[in-house]
C-alpha cells in the first residue's frame, strides 16, 4: 500500500488539558526531504511521534496514501535524538532492525554488514554499541533503520550534541537515505543545515504549523511573522500566537 501522500487534518493533543498540538494541518507527498523548525515546546518531536504512532492524539484526522486509510503496519520508522543502543556489538545492534521481518540470522547480519559499510562503521562492527562516541551511535541508529528501507524516516534533531564534521556525515548519510527512496522529516535547530538539506520547511510554534514553504522562499521571505522572528533570532521563548 502507498502510504503517500500523508495528509494530516487538525491533530490535536491535549493531556491534561494542556495544548501540545493545537490543530496540526500538514500534508507530505512521497519525495525529498522537509525540515521542522520551531522554537523550544513547540510540539515539534511530539509530533514525531504522533505520526509514527508512539503518540495517541486526542482528535483529528492522519490520512495515509491515495486510499487516504490508516497508517500502514509497517514502513514508519523514527530515530530519536538519543538512540536505544543494547548491550552489545555495534553489529548486532544493526541487525536487530530486520528482526521482525523474519529473516535468518545470518542475512540479518550479512545485510547489517553492508549497512555498516555505508555508514562508516564497518570497523567497529565487533565493539560495543554502547560504548561508542554520541555521533558514532547516531550512524548506527541511521543504519539500524535504514535497513528496513523505510518509507518515511522521521528524525529527531539527529545531529544535536554532534560536532560539525559528525554532523556532516550524518546529513550525507541523510542524503543517501533519501536518494535510496526514502521520503524524510527531520526536525533541526540548525538553520545553515535546514538550508543544506531541507527541500521544504515546516515551521512550528505553539503546537501549529504557521507555514510549510520551499526552503529558498522560506529564508528569503518567511510567510509568517513568528517564523521571520525566529529566523532573525528573535522569537520570544514559547510565544503564543
Ligand atoms: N504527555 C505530556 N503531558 C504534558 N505535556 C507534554 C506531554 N508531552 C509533551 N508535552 C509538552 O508539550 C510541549 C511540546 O513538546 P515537544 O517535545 O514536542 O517540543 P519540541 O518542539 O520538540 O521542543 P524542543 O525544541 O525543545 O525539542 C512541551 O512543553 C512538553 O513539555
Ligand atoms: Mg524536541
């Protein structure tokens, strides 16, 4: 089933009464690559989360594909900001991704192999995954899921904490995913990297999307006042529209 486009209609979530996602109204089609930028509390990884599942809302509506149906089973995947990592080998902390697609052991690992290959991890398949640096361990988490050849791979501020050669290898990482056939959202506070890599922007305040515009038009002339206050630097921490 194509899970293409995704069509995302008032999604609100509200624990406890408190306003996290106040009317989220985004639609992604099947290619490239969007950025989600927005000030801290924006609802930005709750958002994440709701699209992959982790996160029930409390109303509206997630449409997936031209049959506009649920979300599909299967080709959602998230890598979140600090990865899971077992104890144990970086290899099998890779494989571990295709464990539910009932393949045997050995064509998990051989693929995990591979995968560490485009990663650049493939010399630290044997060492404890974790035990490795805060950039190696994000390579790994990118790997573990690529494997599964995602349809939409949702990032959460993949390279924050990284330096900036770490982070440029994770957003070339990024890249191939998304040249593989990968449709990917990613959320960054970095505005030079959302203008390497973003073919669109979302931007996020106050648990609504104020604009979703290509990446040019949106640094060149942002939509919304709050995204061009952000953008300059100068939106007040959580402000209200
Ligand atoms: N279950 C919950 N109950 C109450 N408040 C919640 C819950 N989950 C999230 N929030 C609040 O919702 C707001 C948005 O959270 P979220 O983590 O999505 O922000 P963000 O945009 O990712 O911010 P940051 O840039 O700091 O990562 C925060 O104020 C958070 O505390
Ligand atoms: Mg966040």
């Amino acid at each position: 089933m194509a899970i293409f486009p995704l069509r995302i209609r008032d999604l609100r979530y509200q624990p406890n009464g408190r306003e996290v996602l106040a009317g989220i109204d985004l639609d992604l089609g099947d290619e490239g690559i969007t950025l989600i930028l927005g000030p801290n509390g924006a609802g930005k990884s709750v958002l994440l989360r709701a699209i992959c599942g982790l996160v029930q809302p409390s109303s509206g509506r997630m449409l997936w594909g031209v049959e506009q149906g649920a979300r599909p089973e299967r080709g959602v995947m998230m890598v979140f900001q600090k990865p899971m990592m077992l104890r144990a080998s970086v290899l099998h902390n890779v494989a571990l991704g295709l464990k539910p697609f009932g393949l045997p052991r050995r064509e998990r690992e051989a693929r995990a192999w591979a995968m560490l290959e485009r990663v650049g991890l493939a010399d630290r398949a044997g060492d404890s995954a974790p035990r490795l640096s805060g950039g190696e361990q994000q390579r790994l988490a990118l790997a573990r899921a690529w494997l599964t050849r995602p349809r939409l791979l949702l990032l959460d501020e993949p390279t924050a904490s990284l330096d900036p050669s770490a982070s440029a290898e994770v957003e070339r990482i990024v890249r191939e995913i998304r040249t593989d056939g990968t449709r990917i959202l990613m959320v960054t506070h970095n505005l030079g990297q959302a203008m390497r890599l973003g073919d669109d922007i979302v931007f996020m305040s106050a648990g609504r999307v104020c604009e979703h515009t290509p990446t040019q038009r949106f640094f060149a002339r942002p939509q919304s006042e709050a995204a061009r206050l952000f953008i300059q630097g100068e939106l007040p921490w959580r402000m209200r529209l």
